[in-house]
C-alpha cells in the first residue's frame, strides 16, 4: 500500500482512534527498561505510514512522561514486503511534527509477514497493531461467486475460518516470544458481529456487481473474476478470545480489555451533510481502491497487453462510482473492530 493509501485511510484512521486510549492504558502498565536502555516498540502492518504517526507520537511522549527524561525509543514498522516502505518512510519523514524527528527516537522498517517471527527472543516492550490482522497469510479457496470471504459458505467458508484461527493464534505466539515480561500488544482488529455481518457487506456487494459487469462486458476473463478474492476474515470476538483462553498462550497472555465498536460511516455522515452525491461516490471508490483493489487486480492473467490491468482498474473505479451515486445508502458502512489490549505475563 502506498500514496493511494496515505491519501484514502480516513476510515481506518477512525477505527485508530478507538485504540487510542488502550494505548495510553497500555503505556500506564507496561514495564519501562532501566538504566537508559531503550524502549523498543512495534507498529505491525503500517501500510503507508499514515495512521501511525499519532499512536507512535503517543509511544514517545508516554515512555518519557513516566521516566522523566528522554529515555530512547526505537519503532520497527512492519508489513510484507509489497508494501511501499518509501512512500512509509516519506510520510513518516516529510509529516509535519513527526514523531521521527523526536531526539533519540530510531525509526526502522521489516518487510516481513506478521505471521512469521519478526523479533528476538523478549525484544519488545509494545507492539501495536491497527486494522491488518484480518488479512490472511493466504487464501485457502476462492470464494464461489462473490469477492468477500463473508459471504463465503458451506466447506470454503471452514476452510477461511481455520486460516483465519491458525493464523491468528501464529501471530499471538510470535509476539509472546517476542514481548518482554511485563510488556504490552494493542491490536484494532477487523471484526464482525456474531452473527458473522462485517458492516461492510452492501459496499462488497457493489463491488461484485461491477466485476460481473466487466466480465459482461469481456474486460475480466470469467476464470479471473473465479480467482478474484479478498484474502481478508473478519473475526468475531470469540474468534479473537478463544487461543487466548487456551494454553499455551493463556499462561503468557492475558487479555486486560476488549470491546467490539462499530464505527460510524464517515464517509456517509459527510454526504448527509454537503448533499454532494459525485464526491460521495468518489471518497467510497478511492477508499475501496487504496484498501483492496491491489488484492482483486492480483488474479489478472499474467503477462496480458501492457496497460491492462489500469484499464480494468479504471473501467471498475468508474462503475463503482456510478453505482454508488446512484445508490448512496446502499453501501452504507460500518466495520467492525474488536480493540484488545494484552499483557505479557
Ligand atoms: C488496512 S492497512 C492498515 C494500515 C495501518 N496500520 C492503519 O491503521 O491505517 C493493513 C496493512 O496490513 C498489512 N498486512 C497484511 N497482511 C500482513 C502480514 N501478514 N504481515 C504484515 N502486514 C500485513 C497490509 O499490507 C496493509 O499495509
């Protein structure tokens, strides 16, 4: 992820918002290194940088608010290697006020899947992670007829599941190794309510029907539209509790809070407030292009005419667009995020 991202993450910015205060709680509890050495924190799957500046400003000022000095600070963002570290480093450099540019504050980068381990052995003091652990190390099947693993059924929609169950316990167990004693993880997680609605079905829905327009109209092969997957699972709080509950991460984590928010539709709100329909459309399309058009565009055959995949690109921005203007209210959103505040025992 990278420009589009950093321009279009209003709406996951939002969702940050809600974890905010578990970081400042986060922050109170976790236990500081001694003697000057380092606070070393995480900020897992930053995209392009831009929803991390307040959370890692939040880092600093709150290490230093508790040790009274300017105790040094090192944050590792992290993401797989896909992702637009320039554009990253260029937000988290040129942004006025960065926390970057805090005396004694390091700034590094890992270009490695969070499913993986990512540190040594008690490393860290805090790890933060906004809005990436719904996304799969993998997609175990397409999903027959749709482009959203919640509208997924029958064997394919087990199949999601148990990746989504033994990727997130994979991540737990990497970070209980990689936390020190004492040491906090914040996670804003995509989630869904019990009963498995994201909140953002009506705007899938859209985007489906426009890739089945292209496949009408012969610009996606129907073999391609089969593969065209969004490797996302939205996980219900149980999803989230339940390894958590279990040995051998229950004697090593302990959740201290969760919650699930549904968040207000932004994006709707503004629209309600200018009547701007061909805005509207446009900040729902550039918001579903910078989030997941790159995963759809990924089942394109390869080696087609240059420039094909912008036209599919652009021939799908302009369907969604008038979809969407033609029915605001029918992509109405509202994601769901379970924030989880853990301690390292
Ligand atoms: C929706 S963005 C969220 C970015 C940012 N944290 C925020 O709050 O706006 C999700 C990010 O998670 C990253 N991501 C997805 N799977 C990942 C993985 N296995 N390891 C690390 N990062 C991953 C994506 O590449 C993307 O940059």
């Amino acid at each position: 992820m990278g420009r589009g991202y950093a321009r279009h993450s209003r709406v996951q910015r939002r969702a940050g918002d809600y974890g905010m205060p578990l970081l400042h709680r986060a922050l109170d509890a976790v236990v500081l290194p001694e003697g000057g050495a380092p606070f070393r924190a995480a900020d897992l799957g930053v995209a392009a940088g831009s929803n991390s500046l307040e959370p890692m400003r939040a880092v600093v000022e709150g290490v230093r608010g508790r040790t009274g000095e300017e105790t040094p600070v090192t944050v590792v963002h992290t993401d797989i290697p896909d992702n637009d570290f320039n554009t990253m480093f260029a937000t988290l450099l040129d942004a006025p006020g960065s926390y970057a540019h805090l005396p004694h504050v390091f700034v590094h980068a890992e270009a490695r899947s969070f499913y993986e381990p990512l540190f040594p052995p008690a490393e860290l003091h805090l790890a933060w992670s906004a809005i990436a652990v719904h996304w799969l190390s993998r997609v175990p099947a397409p999903v027959p007829g749709h482009i959203f693993s919640s509208r997924a059924t029958g064997d394919v929609r087990r199949a999601l599941k148990e990746r989504s169950r033994a990727d997130w316990e994979a991540f737990l167990a990497h970070r209980a190794r990689e936390l020190r004693p004492g040491g906090q993880l914040v996670v804003l997680g995509g989630a869904c309510a019990d009963d498995g609605t994201t909140g953002a079905d009506g705007l899938m829905d859209a985007a489906e029907a426009v890739l089945t327009d292209l496949v009408r109209q012969g610009l996606l092969t129907s073999d391609e539209y089969a593969r065209m997957t969004i490797p996302t699972w939205n996980r219900t709080t149980e999803e989230f509790l339940a390894p958590l509950r279990t040995e051998p991460l229950a004697g090593v984590l302990r959740v201290e809070e969760h919650d699930l928010v549904v968040l207000p539709d932004v994006l709707l709100d503004r629209f309600r407030e200018t009547g701007d329909v061909q805005d509207y459309a446009g900040q729902v399309t550039a918001f579903f292009q910078a989030a997941f058009l790159p995963s759809l565009l990924a089942a394109l055959d390869p080696g087609g005419p240059e420039g094909r995949a912008e036209v599919v690109a652009e021939t799908f921005a302009t369907g969604l667009r008038a979809r969407v203007a033609a029915d605001p209210e029918a992509v109405e959103t509202h994601w769901h995020v379970v924030p989880l505040r853990i301690a390292r025992g």
